[in-house]
C-alpha cells in the first residue's frame, strides 16, 4: 500500500542536502535588517511608539546598529515629504542618526520657497487658460491638485529635495 505524504514531508525529501552560501547568507540578513527597520521607524513615524521607546529598542540591536544606521537614514529622507511636516522624521535624524538637521531645514525651507513660487506660477498660468476659454471671474480658483503639469512639477520638486537631503547627510 502506497504512503500518503505531506507537502511538508516532500519538501523536506526535495531540499535536504541544500544550503545556503555565505553571500545568500548576508543578504538574507540584510534583508532581515532592513525589515525590522523600517517597522521600527514605521511605529514611531505613526506615533505608536515614542522615542524613548524607539531609543529602548534601538540600543537593543548592538552590533547591527551600524549596519542599519544608514538604512535609517535612507528612509528617513525617502519619506520627507515638501508640503508636509516632517518633525518626527528629522527627530530621528538628528537623535537617532547625529544629522545635522539645521542644514536639512534650510534645505527644505528652500524647496518649499520654490515650490511656492512655481504654486503660483501654476495658478496663474491656469486662470489664463480658463480666461482664453472665455471662464473669468473673482471666484475662480484653479484646482491644482487637478492638474497634470502641477502634479509633475510637485513630483520633480520631491525629488530634487531627496537629492539634496541625502548629499547633505552622505547616503546613495
């Protein structure tokens, strides 16, 4: 009578013998690392954790402090958003990371001045299209956020600022 088996059990005869290489080993790590990262900024970026808590945990990690330090920092200028606010973010860069956030806000106050300009630039660059149109009038205010132009402009502005931010603090 033939044995029925499980998937575990055929799995297991499929791969015993396999293993990993020392490199398949790093990057599994890394991987690891980064992971538990981005949840550890992720709970004090929603508020779920202060950051004494998020300190707690931090000193917690030992050698891998190192190692994740510039993953941190990483996520930390890929989450800086031009038109929000990013205290939090910059609170970990400075008191997690030892960054400079001086420069950072005048890197950013910069980005959100341009940004500005180019908000109006936009508007009014709208209104005349709306008034070639033959739509004109005290209470016509252009929808921004409607606009593909203005959504690029945003994008590219977001971008630059990132550039900027991670020259400033030394990250790819």
């Amino acid at each position: 009578m033939a044995e029925i088996r499980s998937t575990l059990d055929i799995i297991m005869e499929k791969t015993r013998g396999l293993t990993m290489t020392e490199e398949e080993k790093t990057v599994m790590r890394d991987r690891e690392l980064e992971g538990k990262t981005r949840g550890l900024v992720q709970k004090y970026l929603d508020g779920a954790i202060p950051m004494a808590t998020f300190r707690k945990e931090w000193d917690q990690w030992g050698k891998d402090q190192e190692k994740a330090l510039p993953i941190l920092t990483r996520m930390c200028i890929e989450n800086v958003e031009p038109e929000e606010e990013n205290a939090r973010l910059f609170e970990l860069l400075q008191e997690v990371a030892g960054v400079d956030t001086g420069l950072l806000n005048r890197v950013l106050d910069r980005s959100r001045e341009d940004l500005e300009t180019k908000r109006l630039e936009s508007r009014e660059r709208i209104r005349k299209a709306l008034a070639a149109s033959g739509i004109t009038g005290s209470a016509i205010f252009p929808n921004l956020e409607a606009d593909p132009e203005w959504k690029e402009t945003v994008s590219e502005t977001r971008q630059k600022l990132r550039a900027e931010l991670r020259s400033c603090c030394s990250v790819k």
